[in-house]
C-alpha cells in the first residue's frame, strides 16, 4: 500500500462536474490500494474575487481579518468534494488548515509553514478515509487563520506529503507538464519528462507558473517526488526529481519570463558602509522581497544602486524607499514598471561554456536591449523592456534548441 497525496488546482475544481472528475481521480487511487489525501485550492477566480471584496471594504484591510476571509474559498471546495465521494460510497472526510493542524508562523498573507500534527490525519487513513484538506491555510500559535501565499495549495500538498511520507505528490492542474517554455508563446515548447529540483525552482522563482518556488524548495528539503499532471488528461507529466546525468547533458532546460517586475534607482547614493543595509532593511521590515540588485561603479564617493520588486509591490517599495532616499542623502529615486525579466536554466550550464555570450548575442541580435543581469550556477536573468518578452522568449528559444527532442 502506497500513500499518494494530491493537490488540484482552482481551474481543477470549477464547477460540480470538475469536482466529481477529481473525485474519480481519487477513487482511482484508493481502488488501487492506495492511501490517499486530496488537497484542494478554492474554485477558479474565487480567490481573486474575495480579495477585490477585502479591498472594497477598506482600502488597507486589517490582515487577520484579510486571512480569515480569503481561506473561505478552499471550505467549499473541500466539503463539496467529500460530499460526492460520500455519496458515491466512499468515505471522505474534509478538514481545514486550523482542523489538520497545520501550524505556521504569524506571517499573515505569506506564512510559513512552522508544524504539522498528523494524528488525526493518520487516524482517518487507517479507516480507509479519503481525507480532504484545504491548501493555503493553516493557523498560527494564537488560533488566528493564517494563509501561505499565492499558490500556497502547493505547498500545503508538499508538505502534507513529506510529513506523512508520501510515496508521491501529484500536483494536477490545467497544463499535462512542465514546459521548456510557455506554450501560450512559444509554439515549438516542449513538455519535459523530468526535471530537477533545483531547475525547477530557479523556474518557479523567475516566472513560470506550474508550481510555487516555496513547495519546490519543500520538495527538494524532504526529497519529495514530485508528478506535475492534467487533471483534464491521463497523458504527459512531469516528474520533478533529484539531479541525474541525462539532465547534465542537456545544456537548458528552459527559458522563463516574469512581467510581475518593477526596477527602482536610488541615484547619487553616498558609497559608504551601511548604505545599502539602511535601503535594504525596512524593505525586509515589510517583507517586500528584493530580486536583482545592482550597483554602479563608485565616482566621486556616491553611486547608484538599482534593484528589482514585483509589480505588486511597487508603490509600497516606492514610498519606503523615497523616504530612506532623504535620510542617507540620495539626489533621487527612479520608478519603472514597463519592464520584463527573461531567464534561462538548466543544470548543464555548468558543465558548458559560452552559454551567456549566446543569450546576449540572440538577444542583440534582435535589437533587444538589457538593462540588468544577474546569474547563478544553473540561470541568467535578464531585466528587457516588457513589449520585447514574446520576442526575446521565442528567440531564445530556437536559438537553444529546445524544440528538438532528447
């Protein structure tokens, strides 16, 4: 007897007749001897649509009150899916985050997962229950509703499954696989069989959509396997895995974009110490998260020091930062959103050479100018004007040969 644990996205559960396809999916499983936990997102466009009434009620609205409304979505999802696997004769049983014991941090809107009790869990799966548990939520020391973020389904499932030793997470959604790139754009993407933890959260963490970087960064932790797969088709999938040889040999894996990206300057900054811990640190107070940073070559004591935030973001990372601008004595700060980040991976860039010159000579090529650059091991990003994406993404593309099949 195998445990599975899998999570269905918000497009997964749309409807009735989604939801009772989901349920089949999960009887599927348990007819095959199998332990199975089925974690659920709120149907499609449902979460969206609490936070537009949140900010309808107030402009800035209180956040544990803001926890406690969008968390709603997932309870209807996870008592209408027990409510068809028990009248179709199958015993299930639905728990929320505060019911599944899923403790995190006091981090309202980005908690992090800090414990999960499994007792009970384990309890009903001794009784051959199907159990059914909300994603994106959990509740803190203090019994308050806490959620996980944007995408946090994922890593609800993640974690569920390293603490109960899956043998196996399976993510469903509406795509059949991780792509070398976005096929909305890109015609010649290509599904990939496997990939590697750390390729998919470089990813993940750049643009592409398929799984959030925190459950990937799980996954690697507690050494997960993770299956991405179409709920709507038994075809394709992609396993995300440890490292191994044949990935090494392919020198990308992929190219992703993000046009969630907003680039700040703070001009004329003194260059002394403590300067850019005095920028960076109320950032941080805020949990504003910082990408790419980059700083110009000192002339005459001052610098300029760019970095990027997401688009979300931008107006609360400008009103702090123009506010630390004044007090260390900077000429100005420059705002703009109308910016894309293009990034290549793959693990077997450190095996090969001229990877980088490639990316910029392409995208030269194209007339496509950068504005910054940032790279790891296995990734380069590049900051571009946001109208040259499609264009930067599809060159790139032909000119690695991702279409072309191992």
């Amino acid at each position: 007897m195998a445990l599975i644990v899998q999570k269905f996205g918000g497009t997964s559960v749309a409807d009735i007749e989604k939801i009772k396809n989901v349920a089949a999916k999960a009887i599927r499983e348990k007819n095959a001897g199998n332990e199975v936990v089925v974690v659920l997102s709120a149907m499609a466009g449902e979460t969206d649509r609490l936070i537009a009434l949140a900010h309808q009620a107030a402009e800035s609205p209180d956040e544990r009150e803001y926890d406690s409304l969008i968390s709603t979505g997932e309870h209807v999802t996870i008592t209408l899916l027990s409510i068809v696997l028990n009248s179709m004769g199958h015993r299930a049983r639905s728990f929320l985050g505060f019911q599944a014991k899923i403790l995190t941090d006091k981090a309202h809107k980005k908690a992090r997962i800090t414990l999960i009790d499994t007792k009970e869990i384990k309890k009903e799966l001794k009784k051959g229950t199907i159990v059914v548990i909300a994603g994106f939520q959990g509740v803190d020391e203090n019994n308050n509703i806490t959620t996980l973020g944007r995408g946090g389904s994922d890593t609800s499932a993640v974690a569920l499954a390293a603490v109960l030793k899956a043998d196996r997470c399976d993510i469903f959604t509406d795509v059949d696989g991780v792509y070398t790139t976005d096929p909305d754009i890109c015609s010649k993407a290509r599904r990939l069989n496997k990939i590697s933890y750390d390729e998919m959260l470089e990813m993940a963490m750049t643009g592409a959509k398929v799984l959030q970087p925190r459950s990937v960064e799980m996954a690697k932790k507690y050494n997960v396997p993770v299956y991405v797969k179409s709920t709507f088709s038994d075809e394709g999938g992609t396993l995300v895995t440890k490292e191994d040889k044949e990935m090494e040999r392919e020198v990308l894996s992929g190219i992703t974009y993000d046009r969630d990206q907003a680039k700040i300057t703070v001009v004329h900054v003194p260059d002394q110490p403590g300067v850019a811990a005095s920028l960076f640190t109320p950032l941080s107070e805020h949990n504003i998260s910082v990408d790419m940073i980059i700083q110009n070559a000192s002339a005459e004591g001052f610098t300029d020091l760019t970095f990027t935030v997401s688009k979300k973001e931008m107006k609360e990372a400008q009103k702090i930062v123009n506010t630390t601008a004044k007090a260390i004595g900077a000429k100005k700060v420059e705002v703009d959103d109308d910016v894309a980040k293009i990034s290549i991976i793959g693990v077997g860039m450190v095996s090969h050479s001229g990877v980088a010159a490639k990316m910029f000579k392409t995208l030269s090529n194209e007339s496509i100018n950068i504005m910054m650059i940032s790279t790891s091991e296995i990734k380069i990003s590049c900051i571009i004007k946001r109208k040259y994406t499609e264009l930067a993404v599809t060159a790139l593309h032909d000119a690695f040969g991702l279409e072309k099949k191992k």
